[in-house]
C-alpha cells in the first residue's frame, strides 16, 4: 500500500510541475512597439507646377504659373518663353 501512496504523490507533483511550466504568467514576448522615424515626419509631398495658358485674338500667348517649388516654376516659365518665343 505504501508504494501506492508514494506512486500517487508523484504522480501528484508530477502532474503540478506539468501544469505550472504550461501556464506561467511570465511575459517572454516582447510587445510590439511602434516608432516613427524623424526623417519620415519631415517630408512633406511635393506640390506639382500648374500652368494656365492663355491665346488672345492676336495669335499671342499668356499664361499663370503657380506651384509649391520657386525654382520649378521659374525653370518652365524660361521654358515656355523658350517653346513659344517670347522675349
């Protein structure tokens, strides 16, 4: 009988042993954290060139530049005077 009892307790801590290392509350994974990176905060889009061109009666152009870059608006302005020969 006394084998019995001591099979019974073993089995008893064995069967504890088992449940606890299944259900540890410990957290092993890391949790998911989001950076931002500053470079990407700082890009801002880029507003394209519009340009409305005008003709009037005597054959002559116009047109009304307007955009977000100083130096493209200035580059296709020097490039329609070039393309329509307006000095």
């Amino acid at each position: 009988m006394s084998t019995r009892k001591l099979l019974r307790v073993f089995l008893i801590i064995f069967l504890f042993i088992t449940v606890q290392s299944c259900t540890g509350t410990e957290d092993k994974e890391e949790k998911a954290t989001f950076k931002q990176l500053p470079e990407l905060q700082e890009i801002e889009p880029e507003k394209p060139v519009k340009i409305k061109l005008k003709r009037n009666n005597d054959g002559e152009y116009s047109w009304d530049i307007s955009g977000g870059d100083a130096e493209e608006v200035i580059k296709i302005d020097k490039r329609l005077r070039e393309d329509l020969k307006i000095k």
